[in-house]
C-alpha cells in the first residue's frame, strides 16, 4: 500500500529548526491569560528552572490550565500547581502521605501514582480504582509509602498527560541512602505538540504514517539500486509492500508535530544541571513522554547505572541506554570538564531533549548530531525465524541487515516463524519428545499460543517464533559504537520479593494493525475484553509476545513485575517493561494486592486505541 507522505508540518514564519529545537524562552507564561501572544523573556519560567520540590507528608495539589509557548505558537497546558513539569513531591519510607488535588479543569481529572504500591482505592485509574475528580472537587489520596527511590505521577484521564500533567516523586530510604552521591538532579524528558491530542489521534486513525517522515523515498530507492542492483532493490520494496508493513515504522509520532521537552525546557532552552568539579552526580531520568522512546548518552562520560524503575540493581557502566514512557533509569556520572551535553534523542531519529551539566550557568558543550534512522530488520519483523534466515546479529541491523533479510524473504510461504496479512504458517515445539523438564512451568514457554480474537480486523500480524534473547538494545542501537544497557544487564539487589516458582502461566499477545490504527491485547480493544483475573496471592508467570513492529512500554499497576530470563532466572524487579518488536518476554507476578487494577501499553494513543486491560485479583 502506497502512503502518502505529508508536508512537514511547520509554524508559518518559523524556521524548520527553530521549530524542531523550540524557542529559548519556551514553557509555561507566568502571570498572563492564555491568549494574549507570544511572551518576552522574563515573563516565562526561567528555562533552567527545575520544578518545584514539595517535601512532607501533607500536600496540596491544584490541577489547572495554564498558558505555554514552546514553538512560537501560544497554547495551553494542563498544570500542577502552575508548573510543568508539576512538583516534585519528596517522600520518606514508611510514612503515611495525604495528597489533597483540587480540580479547577472544566474536564474530570486523575491522578496515577506510578510505581506506587498502594491500595488500588487509591491508584488513581478512573473506571478502574475511583470515579475520577469532577470540576471543582477535591479527592484526598492517602497510603503508606512502602517503597523507596526514583518514581513520577501523572493525569490517568483523557490526553492530559500528553498536555503536560506529570512530575517526578523521589523517596528516601528508611534506613538512609546506600547510592552516594554530592549532586542530585532529576531530568525528566516528555514530548509537547502545538496540535489538539484529540486531532494528532484522529490524524492517525485515518493514515497512521502521518507522521512518518523517515518513508523509503524516490532518491533513496535509485541509490539502493546502484548499490545492490536494481532487482535487489525491487524486491526490497516488493516485499515491504506485500506485507503491507513500513520498514520506517519506529514511532507514531515525530518532531512533525512533537518538541521534545527535558525538564519542561526546549532543546533551545538548554536546562543546565549544575555541579562542582569532583562531585559525583545522581540523575534521576524519568520518562514522562506521551509517545516517545529516549536514548540517552552524555559524550564523554561514563554512566553507571544504579537504579532502573525506583529499585537499586547492581551497577553497570555503559555509554548509552534507551527507555520508553513510564520508566525510570537512575544514574551516576563524575564530571571533570566544565560542561557536559545530556543528549536524549529519539528512537525515531527526528529529533532530541537536550540539557547541560555544567559548573556555571550559561555554559554549553557541543551537541551531537542525531543519529541516522535505521529500518526494522527481519528479525524485528518475525522474530528468531527472521534472525536466521537473515544471518542476523548486532551489526546486520541497519539498512544492509534489513536488506538481506528481505532478499531472504522470497518464497518463504509455508515456512514457520509468522502470519502476515493472511500469510498463515504452522509451527513445531519447543521442545524434543522426551526432553520436557520435570517441572513444566520451571522455564518460560515458547511456543506461541494465538488466541482466536488475533484473527480478526483489529490484527494484521502474527508471529509465532518470537525473539526471547533480552541482550538486544534494539534497532538503531546495535552495534553502533557504544556500550548500550540492555534488560539482560539489569540485575536487582536484593533478589525477588518471592522466591517461589510459577503456579501456572497465562500469555497476552500484544496486538495491532498500522492500516486501521488499532491497538489491543490478544485482538481484543479494551471494551471488548473481559479482565484478567489473578488468584490472591498466587505467583503467576506472564508472558508479553509482541505480534508488532513496534516497542511497547507495558505497564502493570499495583503490583511488580519479576523480569526473568529465557531459563527462568530472576532479573530485575520492573513496573513497566519495553517489549520490543516480535520479542517474547516472560516476569513473575505476585498477586497480593487485592482489587481492580489497569494494565496497559504506556504509549498514550496506543493505550487509548485499546490496548489496555482491566486486572482483577480476588
């Protein structure tokens, strides 16, 4: 199916980028009405103003509008006290918090504590765990923090999170702090469109490569074929086209309609951290983004990796690591030079969040140029089968490795590994007759199990031999020259909270189809689905198989996710884990919260498109 690609969307008068990097004094306008135009300088929030920090037990939050410019066009966000990002809320394990929010919106309102174990009353999903706060109400939240480390919170209702609800949580430790460190910064990275949320969703049900301006073009073609031959490059494309599928298709969204904010601040806007020469520094990254997945690195320094969603894991030094709305990474860097770039560019390679460590305002180093897109490979097209037949490995991901893998496609019906577009193949076992472990629930399984709802309108992929490797940083990451973290790198501290086996296990498909702009679990849009029900506690093995192209931010509330390895070995302790494309990823779960839960894609329109669950444990 031929796209049409769309002119890049633009501020009339704005340069192109200037718009992509936004303007220098962009954010929230203090002080004037919603309308009244762009702003001079010292009438915005400082650029390298940090949020406010609220510490205590007692809190009062108001949720209302509030003027912002980030691009040159005027516009309004959702606010927490009239910052964006909100406060950050300051809390000590083992007390007991009351969190009173008013409601001064036309529009109800929520709030999520994510990551937070609480009772599900108090969760903040509504439908699921409250009614919501209607205008002009005050809902008082109130729990015993049970946890400690680096979490965030954030709007549950409608596209308020997109318009800027969201802000950072830091817990301290009962028993004091084990990660040292002289310097302590929270950077929280989220994404800003000018654009109605309702309009850029609409916008995407009808094409859903709007978008997309990384689409295989006219001169790009001519120079594949003068590089492999112009049969080569036909049959490429040919195959793409078959399958109907875009090899381009990283993100639904782009900095065609998104300024990418780091700390509320444009890339323009240069927020600075600061520090003095010998600290070590603790940054908090938190991915607040309604869409977009981050990679972020520092040039010329190390990052030692001490934390990943609020809990500690044994610390591992890499140059680069990449995450996805809802996670949280916390890292230790010791800067020597004046002035160090934070560098988060997107997954999608349209554009960064960039910040500064300096040891004076004002200061800057350079910024690196963002990264070439690179296409999805056979392997993140079918998964193990798409990894052999294209000799797949780090380095044979980018154009050449997806190449191959499309010359290897040629008459590949009738062989296992996946179901396009009809394209329906069978599969054998995992495992030899005679060779099944004693104990069948000692390892993960890995033989996909499609439901009968996959066979519908809502899916237009299926695969059956899913990757189940963990030790691959993903697409556009491979073999690129720096040391990326992976999920096989993360390793908690303290071991899981359970040491139990799985009592039984249960599979969801995570399922879509890019033509109809349709998000779902095992085929089914949220509404259509009936809840998943878990046994008081009982320890339950989920397995996540992406039938997708795309990398999901799977997110499951009120209780922790226990990521393993393909042999069934603990990894690390998660409340949200990316799943990437035709990846087969398998945790453990204790049920022992009592209640209704939400569990979802983080990827706020694929959330609102239906892929979402209701999780009830009785």
């Amino acid at each position: 199916m031929k796209h049409h690609v769309p002119p890049v969307f633009a501020v009339p008068g704005l340069p192109r980028r200037r718009f992509v990097q936004g303007l220098a004094a962009g954010g929230v306008l203090l002080g004037m009405s919603a309308w009244s135009g762009l702003a001079r300088a010292q009438e915005m929030k400082p650029a390298s103003a940090a949020a406010p920090v609220l510490k205590g037990t007692e809190f009062d939050l108001v949720i209302a509008e509030s003027p912002v410019n980030f691009t040159g066009k005027p516009g309004v966000a959702t606010t927490i006290n009239g910052s964006l990002p909100a406060p950050t809320l300051r809390w000590r394990e083992g007390d007991t918090v009351t969190i009173r929010v008013t409601n001064k919106l036309r529009e109800s309102t929520s709030i999520h504590w994510h990551g937070i174990i609480l009772p599900y009353q108090m969760d903040g999903v509504p439908g699921i765990s409250f009614a919501g706060i209607a205008p002009g109400e005050t809902f008082t939240y109130r729990f015993k923090v049970e946890q400690s480390g680096t979490y965030w919170y954030h709007s549950h209702s409608g596209f308020q999170e997109l318009t800027g609800m969201y802000g950072a949580i830091i817990i301290d430790p009962a028993d004091g702090e084990p990660i040292k460190a002289q310097r302590d910064h929270v950077i929280h990275l989220s994404d800003w469109t000018d654009e109605d949320p309702m309009r850029v969703f609409s916008k995407l049900k009808v094409q859903s490569g709007y978008y997309n301006h990384n689409m295989p073009t006219a001169p790009q073609f001519f120079r594949e074929a003068a590089r492999d031959g112009l049969t080569a490059a036909l049959d490429k494309r040919a195959m793409w086209n078959q399958m109907r599928m875009n090899p381009t298709d990283l993100s639904d969204l782009s900095a065609a309609t998104l300024t990418f904010l780091m700390n509320g601040t444009t890339p323009a806007g240069n927020w600075t951290g600061l520090f003095k020469p010998g600290e070590r520094v603790r940054l908090r990254f938190i991915n607040g983004a309604g869409n977009t997945f981050y990679d972020v690195r520092i040039p010329g320094l190390k990052l030692q990796v001490v934390q990943v969603d609020g809990v500690n894991v044994e610390p591992v030094s890499v140059d680069e690591f990449r995450f996805g709305p809802g996670e949280t990474y916390d890292v230790l860097v010791e800067p020597r030079d004046d002035a160090y770039t934070v560098f988060a560019q997107t997954m999608e390679r349209t554009g960064y969040a960039r910040g500064t460590l300096a040891t004076r305002a004002g200061l800057a180093a350079p910024v690196p140029a963002v990264d070439a897109p690179v296409w999805l490979s056979m392997a993140d097209m079918m998964g193990a089968m798409g990894g052999s037949m294209a000799g797949m490995n780090h380095g044979a991901s980018g154009g050449n490795g997806g190449h191959a893998g499309m010359q290897g496609m040629q008459g590949m019906q009738g062989m296992p590994g996946m179901m396009h577009g009809g394209m329906a193949m069978d599969h054998g076992g995992h495992a030899m007759p005679g060779m099944a472990p004693a104990n069948p629930l000692a390892v993960p399984s890995t033989q996909a199990r499609h439901a009968r709802t996959e066979y519908g309108p809502s899916t237009d992929a299926r695969v059956d031999m899913a990757r189940t490797n963990l030790d691959d940083p993903g697409v556009g990451l491979r073999d690129n020259g720096r040391r990326v973290l992976t999920l096989a790198d993360l390793h908690t501290i303290d071991g899981p909270l359970d040491p139990r086996g799985a009592e039984r296990e249960i599979e969801l498909h995570l399922t879509g189809n890019m033509e109809r702009y349709t998000w779902s679990l095992d085929g089914l849009e949220f509404g259509q689905s009936t809840p998943v029900h878990f046994k008081y506690g009982e320890r339950v093995r989920v397995i996540l198989h992406n039938d997708t192209m795309m990398t999901h931010p799977m997110h499951l509330h009120g209780m922790w996710s226990e990521l393993e390895n393909p042999d069934g070995s603990f990894l690390a302790r998660r409340h949200t884990i990316p799943v990437q494309p035709a990846q087969r990823v398998s945790f453990l779960v204790t049920a022992d919260a009592l209640g209704r839960w939400a569990w979802h894609c983080h990827l706020m329109f694929h959330m609102d498109a239906g892929m979402f669950r209701e999780v009830v444990v009785a």
